[in-house]
C-alpha cells in the first residue's frame, strides 16, 4: 500500500524559510521539502540562491530559471517549480519596472556606482532577494513557497535588508543628497549656515573628492522615483516574515561545537519576531559500536568514523537538552552520496517529516 | 617547495573560501605556522561572532590583540571601530571626534557607501604590517568572509579608489589596491573541501579574482579529507560512509586539480574537535606540505 504523500500540520505554512550556516544542506532540504510539498498536493515554488549543479541535474532546471520559476518534471497531484535568486538580474528587472521612463532607467543603469558597486552597496543583494519573494507572493501562482536564504550570518543580515532599506531611505543622509548645499543658492543661507557648509564641503571635498559625492548624488538622485515602490514593499515584506502563515526552518551541523551558533541564531530569529519550526540536524554520524575505537592501532579512517559517530550523537544530546518537547529537533542522517534524484529528494524530506507524526 | 618558502617575503595572507570549510582553522594553523618559524604574527578575524580564539585556546578578542603564543597574536576587527578610530586620529579632540562618529550622517555613510567598511578593516591589515600597531608584527593573517563577500572584500579598494579619485580617501585606497595586487607582499589562500560545492565555488572564485585583475591566489589547500581507503578492508565499509565519501572527494580534488595548477595543500580530517591541539596538528602538516 502506498501512503499519499503528506506535509505534517506543523510544517504546513504558505512560506518556509529555511536559514543555517554554510555547507550544512540548507539548499537540498529546500528542495526536498519542495518535491514532498508537490506530492502532497500543493501548488509549490522553491526558491534558492546557488544550488549545486547536482541538485539543479536533481530537479531538471538549468539556466532559465534564474530569470523566472521553471516546473519541475515530476509526477505529482501538485506541482513544483524552481527558480535561481539571481540579485543583479533582479535589480535591473526592478529598476527597468518602476523608472518612471527609459531615459531615467538609462541614467541609472550608466551610473558607475550602479555599475561597479551595486553589488557590494549594503544589504542590497539580500533586498533583492526579498523583492523576488514579493513578486512571487504577489504573482499568487502558488500555494506554497520555500525559501532559501545564504548562510546564518549573512541571513541575518538578509533578515534585516527591509529595515535598513526603509531605515536609509528616511535617513537624512538621503534628504541631503536630494538637495546636496553646493548647489543651494548661497544667497538663501544665512552666513553663519553658508560657512559652516562650505567647510564641511571642502572637508568633504579633500578627503573624498568631489566625483565621489556628485556620483553617489547622481545615484541616489536617479533612484528617487522609485523610493517610494521600495519603502512600500520593504514594509510588505517586513509584515511577511512575522506574518503566521512564515515558519522559520533552523538547520545546523551536528557536533557540540555547532551549538553555540544554533542557539544564538534561534534566539536572534525570536527577537525579531519571527515564528520558529523545528530545529533541523544535518549530517550526523552514526554511533560506531567497537571496542577498539580508542585505541591508537585501529586505522585511521575507523577511530575517524568513531570519532565522528561519538561526537555527534553527543552533540544531538545537548540539543535536546536544550530544546525539549516533541517535534522540536529533527535529525538526519550523514549520507554516503548526497541525493541526486527527485525520489532521493523525496526520501530525504520523508526521513525529516516522518519524525514530528510521532 | 613549502608554505613557508611560499610565504617567506609576504606581509599579508588573505584567507577566504566557502563557508563552513574550516577558514578560521586553517587561518589560526597558518598563523600558528608561520609564528612557529620565527615571523611575529597577528592574526585578524572579522566575523562579529569570534570563533578564531577558540582554535588557538585563548580568550575572545573582543577586538584587543590577544596574545595566543610566542610571537602570535590575535585580533577581531569590526569595521566601524576602525573608522572611529580614523576618524579619533585626525580629530584629535574627543568632543568633536564624538560628535562626528555619532552624526547621523556619517553613520548612514559608513554603512552605505560602497566598499567603504571593506576597505577600513583591509587598511587596519595593511597598517599593522607596516608596524603602524602594538605589537609590531611581521606578518598578518586575515581571516577573511566567505568567498562572494571575500571577494568583495578584495575588490573594494580599487573601486572605491576609482570611485574617490582624487579626494584622501581614494589615494588611500589605491595604495591599498597596489598593495594588494602586488604578489611579493600579499598572498591569497583559498581554504575548500573535496565535495561539490565548495570545488564548485573556489573555481568560480578563481576565475572572479582572476579577471578582475586585483590580488592573485598563491595557494589552495583542502581541508578535511577522508583517509584513503586500506586494500584489506571489508567490502561492506568500502560501500559505506568512508568508501563513498572517499571516492567523491577523490572525483572533486582531481576537478579542482584540472582547472588549478597552483600550489596545492591537502589536510586530512582528524579524529580530533577545533581547538588548539587540531590547530597545532594542521600546522605541523601544512608545514610539511611540499610540491
């Protein structure tokens, strides 16, 4: 008898996001949810960042998805599609959209700090990720989405990105360049004003050079049409992400030294509002049942794998320590061959589910 | 030919990579090398979450230098705390000095203007090799981010050098761009392991680095290898973990070889945590590294 693929009551939310440091199998578990999300029934997009070439082989998507979803060939009551975070093709799409003409797109897309630094402005690339989730969710195409973001410490920041968007663009740091003193009429100042500014010019002038402060005015001069679009979806997506239909999927690397960082990044998350599933170990060793596993004659690669089984089992006690209570940690087992298949993805996602129906 | 030989002349090592492929470990165990030769060292971390003190044994940086050996020592740095510090140097007033690093304005540059955090933490590299700090060191090792935003890291002096052409601040970076891109004094490692991914990334990085036509890699070492497998050993673990990952991170290392015929390190992986006596192990091996 064959059971119909389901996805558990607790994981059963419009948006997952899953989130964890690098290496650790963020974006094969997305995509396992996914496959597992489709069979169950559901209208499902993954949507991830850099997924190896084996998992790109795995759900039969190249290039093309970088530019929108693309369905995945699977047999299944739902459907899944996957599409490639791409932030530079996202930027251009955003700024060729909401310019309020082509020669004001044009004057952006020449600017050298678009050119050159756009990829390396603040928080940006992350934003644009959170654009495309916009625009997925506002598309409505799908009953579910699953997130994959860049590793922890950048997913903070990634987290972040929609504050800091609304926080720059209220910022008074963008009001002057809007109305930069050198070409205010001196005459409209009065003295002391018109002093002060010319010495905080010159200042500025040394130190950064007068092309610096005209490009960055250029820059954010050209993208002030298309303020507003922005702080009206930064604040959409801020409420999306502590919205009830998001839950948020930790996944960690076994072993006690991946603790800290764990716990440090589910408490960050709750701070900031967001709701919690369960905690995902990835990657552990088995317990490796020999009696010689200490002694210094035993091959190398079997005290290894002794070492790697102890420290791992060990490092799962700790964690359920800490987190207690059904349903709250999920392991999974370290791998000989990472899945390269949609039935391996399926397996995989059906290890994981299958613990919190117990 | 060794690390050390490859390193002899060098005032910094920039260390980046994939995340989650042992950086910090590979970062400590070079500085934990090159100390042990007789280079004073310091060794720089710029993730705010401090993980660099822990391969060495020693307290957290908290962004003081901490001496973690003979001749070695480590220091987080966060790039707002150089800036202020910069900006304490040429406002020697504290009232002013305060009044400038607190101003809204300033605060909003700092985190927006592009390649400008990059550069500072760069910059506090370049000065300590330059003796410009307590303990003067000989060398520095940088911990740098992972491998897109490690890149980034490397690119941002020449662009903010292009972008403030003419103003300090853009001389300061290009001698910081010429300094970087000048192979007898700077040295990138990549640190990666045999599997998929991080093959993947470190050729992608490769490539990246090399067509911007800034700093250049002197070395790639992978990390955490499985021991090759014995002839006599059961069929039913050669089929497993140890069989399975071994012959995979064989396929990647000979991938990785195709496209990078650079000095190449290979470090096992150990039955042991991070900590010191790994850091120390993986010194001793990347110290007698030959090719």
């Amino acid at each position: 008898m064959v059971t119909p693929a389901r996805v558990p009551a607790a994981l059963d939310r419009p948006l997952l996001v899953v989130v964890g440091g690098g290496g650790v199998g963020k974006t094969t578990l997305a995509a396992a949810l996914g496959v597992q999300s489709a069979l169950a029934g559901k209208r499902t997009l993954v949507m991830t960042f850099d997924p190896s070439l084996r998992l790109k082989d795995a759900l039969g998507v190249g290039e093309a998805a970088r530019d929108r979803g693309v369905r995945v060939p699977l047999d299944a009551p739902g459907t899944l599609d996957a599409s490639l975070l791409d932030a530079k093709a996202t930027f251009d799409r955003l700024v060729s959209k909401y310019a309020p003409d082509p020669a004001a797109a044009d004057r952006i897309f020449r600017n050298r700090f678009y050119r050159d630094l756009a990829g390396t402005l603040a928080g940006i690339l992350e934003y644009m990720a959170m654009e495309r989730l916009f625009e997925a969710r506002a598309e409505g195409a799908h009953d579910r989405i699953i997130l994959d973001t860049p590793p922890t410490r950048q997913a903070l920041d990634f987290l972040q990105a929609p504050d800091r968007i609304v926080d720059f663009l209220d910022s008074r740091a963008v009001k002057m360049a809007l109305d930069p003193i050198w070409e205010r009429d001196p005459r409209s100042m009065s003295l002391p004003a018109r002093l002060a500014a010319r010495a905080g010019m010159e200042m500025a002038d040394r130190t950064l050079g007068r092309r610096f402060l005209e490009d960055l005015v250029e820059f954010v001069r050209a993208f002030n049409p298309l303020f507003d679009g922005f702080r009206d979806r930064a604040e959409e997506v801020r409420r999306l992400l502590r919205d009830e239909g998001t839950l948020f999927l930790l996944v960690a690397g076994p072993g006690p030294d991946r603790i800290p960082d764990a716990m440090f990044f589910l408490r960050k998350l709750k701070e900031a509002g967001h709701r919690l599933g369960p905690l995902v170990v990835n990657q552990v060793h088995p317990p490796v049942e020999n009696p010689r596993a200490g002694s210094p004659d035993l091959h190398p690669g079997l005290r290894l794998l002794a070492h790697l089984g102890s420290r791992d089992q060990e490092g799962l006690r700790q964690i359920r320590d800490l987190l207690p209570g059904p349903g709250s940690v999920l392991e999974l087992p370290a791998q000989p061959r990472p899945p390269s298949d949609l039935p391996s993805l399926a397996a995989l996602a059906r290890a994981m589910l299958i613990q919190l129906d117990n | 030919m060794s690390v050390l030989d490859l390193l002899a002349r060098r005032r910094l090592v920039v260390v980046t990579g994939k995340g989650g492929t042992g950086k910090s470990t590979l970062a400590a165990a070079l500085g934990r090398l090159l100390a042990g030769a007789g280079r004073k060292t310091l060794v720089v971390e710029v993730d705010p979450r401090e993980s660099l003190h822990q391969a060495l044994g020693v307290e957290p940086s908290g962004g003081e230098v901490v001496q973690a050996g003979e001749g070695l020592w480590i220091q987080n740095v966060q790039a707002q705390a150089v800036i202020e510090g910069l900006v304490r140097e040429k406002v020697p007033v504290p009232f002013f000095a305060r009044k400038i690093t607190e101003s809204p304005a300033f605060r909003h540059f700092v985190a927006g203007a592009p390649g400008f955090k990059e550069t500072a933490v760069l910059g506090h590299a370049y000065r300590a090799t330059r003796g410009h700090r307590t303990p003067r060191v000989e060398v520095v090792v940088l911990d740098a981010p992972a491998s897109g935003h490690g890149a980034s890291l490397l690119a941002a002096p020449a662009l903010l050098a292009l972008a403030a052409e003419g103003g300090q601040l853009g001389e300061v970076a290009a001698e910081l761009a010429a300094f970087l891109a000048d192979p007898a004094q700077c040295a990138i490692f990549l640190g990666t392991l045999a599997e998929e991914m991080p093959v993947q990334e470190t050729l992608e990085l490769l490539e990246t680095l090399d067509s911007a036509g800034g700093p250049r890699v002197a070395m790639v070492c992978v990390n955490a290898l499985f021991p090759p497998l014995p002839a006599d050993l059961l069929e039913a673990v050669r089929q497993d973990l140890w069989g399975e990952r071994r012959r995979l991170q064989e396929r990647e290392r000979a991938r990785l070889r195709d496209r990078w015929e650079g000095p190449l390190a290979e470090l096992p992986l150990l039955p042991l945590d991070r900590g010191p006596a790994l850091t120390r192990d993986l010194a001793t091996r990347l110290g007698e590294a030959r090719w």
